[in-house]
C-alpha cells in the first residue's frame, strides 16, 4: 500500500474519511447548466432501445444536454443522429417525438429545406439560387451514435473516446445475456425532487440498505452489512474461501433472482451457472444509466436531469419474447420488486436533497464504505476540470468484475 493512499489493494473501502462535494454543486442552477455542458454533453448518453426504430425512415427524437436531437434509420436501416436543427435559420426539423417519414428525405416545416437520410442538403425549397451559396457546405450536423447489445447511445461530443473503448470490458462481463434479443415488457417513469448525482450517489454504496431496503436485504444477505461486495468488509481474508451470501454478495438460499417471492420464470438462453449464481451483473454508463443483469431479465435505469433539484427516474424491464409468451409468466412479480426497491431510492435521495437546502451544510464526509461515491465524485471533478481531492485507483466494486481471489 502506498503512503497515504485513499484505496488499498485488496480492499475496496476507503482507508481515511473523505470530504463530499460542495452543496452548492446540488442547488445551484449555474452549476447545473455547467454540468449539462461539461458532462451530460460530453459523455456517451442512452436513449432508447434500437428495435424501437421499426425498419428505414422510422425516427424519434430527444433532447440531450439541451440539445434537440433526431434519431432515424436510413434507407439502408442504419442508425443515423443528428441535431435536430435545419441549416438554413435553425428550425427544429422533426417537431413529433416518433414516427416514419413518408419518404426518403428530411423535409424543414418551416422554409421546406430537404435533406437526405444522411444528412446531405438535397433542395431550399422555393428559393431563388444565389452566389456564395453551396449545398454541399450545409449538411446536417451530426451526432456519433453507437449501438451495443441492442441500447442506442448519443455523444455530443465528437472527440469523446469510443463507447467501446470507455465500456469495452464493463460489456464483455455481460456478453452471455442475449440483449439484442430482448423486448420492452415494461416501463416505469417518475421525477425524483433531488440532482441528479444524489440518486447516482445512492446507487454507489449500500450503507443505507439495511434501513431503506429490508426486503432487498433479505434477497441479498450482504447489502444487510451495509456493504456490497466482499472485500468491502476489511477483514474480508477471514472468510475468502465463505460462500454463505452475507460474505460472497450472491442471493440468498433458493432465490434465483431479483423477485417479489425470488423466484426465476426461467433462464435466458445462452448464460451459464457461473452468470447466474452471483444473482446480479451490472452495466453502469455514467451518467445516464445502469443496466442490472439476472438469470431471466434485465432491467435498465435512465437518469436524466431536469434542473439542479429534479431528474426523471425511468426504469424499462427487458424479457426474452419467449418469456413474454409463455401463460404462466407473471411480470408483476419482477417489475414490483424493481419498483419498491427504486421507490424506497427516491424517497431516500429526496431526502437527502432537502437536507442539503440547510444554510449551515456546506460539505458532507465520505466514511469506508463510500468508496464508489467517492471514486464518482472523482469522475464529477474530472469531467470538470477540477483538481481531484486525493489520489486513488479504479474502481473494483463486484458490482463489476470481481478482482480475482
């Protein structure tokens, strides 16, 4: 161990308490705006589900960091995004929030601009020719858009590293769970009153678990130490050969998944024992989304910021189609369990918002166990440009991929 180092090797905690984030960076509405440029408009950003895009000319569009954005599968039924502002004076091109073009071409409602599906500048309408101008030099603006296991992400910004390169070996823990596969069978969606950092804050440590979270506990016999994973404990070399769940994070005795009663309604082709055992595997894309991963679904949660003291909570649950059509498949058992376990977070992280509005809270303080929402804010800073508050490493939650015994 180095001197002075807030992460050991072996140990995930932290080993000296640390100082949060300033309150003011969870009130202020300039500080907000600054964040929506410097992260939410520089890092890759989920929108939706690729099959949601039904075949050529299908669009959606969004808004991402404040910007309007246009989602749509060319000709050929390839993936193509760009702002969704015409060239000419800045109209919105597409103002309905999904649908399919009636032809090959992106026509402005407003001067009649057309544009082809890759973003070409095709005709200006009934305007006269003029010198100086040149169709060619007014494209649409892009958007680089990847695809991974069927979940569409944006980046604004187009010298950000690749979704690959950023996410490349968080993917391949999941690689066994047939996502592309997959349909939406549920959606859940409510605006939190907090920032936007205070959920992601909440879903790094489990501190809170034994108090917000009973039934989750008792699923997950570990999150009831207040700890998430093995080596968050300090004396986890005691029992490294321990494989009850209060010490190796897997799911209690006889559950299966993360259910009302734990039980599983089947497998999802291609996993095997090893992808299941453990109960969970997570996909975390900061900052928008975190992707749980279980024996027979997925679920994925979207954050998106709405203003220094809201977001908005989405929550999409992700069957096999030959689970959606089986008789007996009660989705309710699932989505209930998501549902209780995400509303017990926002009234926590709610609460943790109000408290922060107090004139006498300037900072908090980071204790052992918080180490993911320190590393977190040492992504907020960065993301910021500013100076992180000590030196550490990557993280190493099991959240992830376990370190090797």
């Amino acid at each position: 161990m180095e001197d002075n180092a807030v992460l050991e090797e072996g140990f995930n905690g932290l080993t000296r308490a640390q100082a949060s984030l300033p309150a003011s960076w969870y009130l202020d509405p300039a500080h907000f705006e600054r964040e929506v440029r410097e992260i939410w408009g520089r890092n890759w950003v989920y929108l939706c589900r690729a099959e949601t895009l039904d075949g050529p000319r299908a669009f959606r569009t969004f808004e991402v960091a404040g910007q309007p954005i246009l989602l749509l599968r060319d000709q050929e039924g390839e993936l193509q995004g760009f702002f969704n502002t015409c060239r000419h004076r800045g109209s919105i091109l597409c103002p309905q929030a999904e649908g399919t073009l009636k032809k090959a071409m992106i026509t402005c409602p407003y001067h009649q601009w057309v544009y082809d599906l890759t973003g070409r500048l095709r005709a200006t309408g009934p305007m006269r020719k003029v010198d100086g101008f040149d169709r060619a030099e007014h494209p649409l603006h892009r958007v680089r858009v990847e695809e991974w296991g069927g979940f569409v992400f944006v980046n604004l910004d187009p010298d950000a590293p690749s979704f690959d390169e950023l996410y490349g070996a968080e993917t391949a823990y999941v690689a066994n769970w047939p996502l592309e596969d997959l349909r939406v069978g549920h959606v859940y969606s409510k605006t939190l009153h907090c920032n936007w950092k205070v959920f992601w804050e909440n879903y790094n440590e489990c501190l809170h678990c034994p108090n917000i979270h009973p039934e989750l506990c008792e699923l997950v016999p570990i999150y009831g130490r207040a700890i998430m994973a093995r080596r968050d404990d300090p004396e986890w070399a005691e029992h490294a050969e321990d494989l009850a769940p209060h010490h190796s994070g897997g799911l209690r005795a006889g559950a299966e998944t993360w259910s009302m009663d734990g039980e599983a309604q089947g497998r999802l082709p291609g996993l095997t024992d090893a992808d299941v055992e453990v109960g969970m595997r997570y996909v975390t894309v900061t900052p928008s989304v975190f992707i749980a991963h279980h024996a027979d679904y997925v679920r994925l949660v979207k954050i998106t910021p709405k203003t220094a003291e809201t977001m908005e909570l989405t929550a999409e649950w992700l069957f096999h189609p030959d689970t959606l059509a089986r008789p007996d498949f009660d989705a309710d058992k699932i989505t209930q369990f998501g549902i209780l376990v995400m509303e017990q977070d926002g009234g926590a992280s709610e609460l943790n918002q109000a408290g922060m509005r107090s004139s006498a809270f300037h900072s908090g303080v980071l204790m052992q166990e918080e180490y993911e929402v320190f590393l977190f804010q040492q992504w907020v800073r960065e993301q910021l440009g500013e100076a992180p508050k000590a030196e550490n490493v990557a993280s190493r939650a099991s959240r992830r991929a376990p370190v090797s015994e």
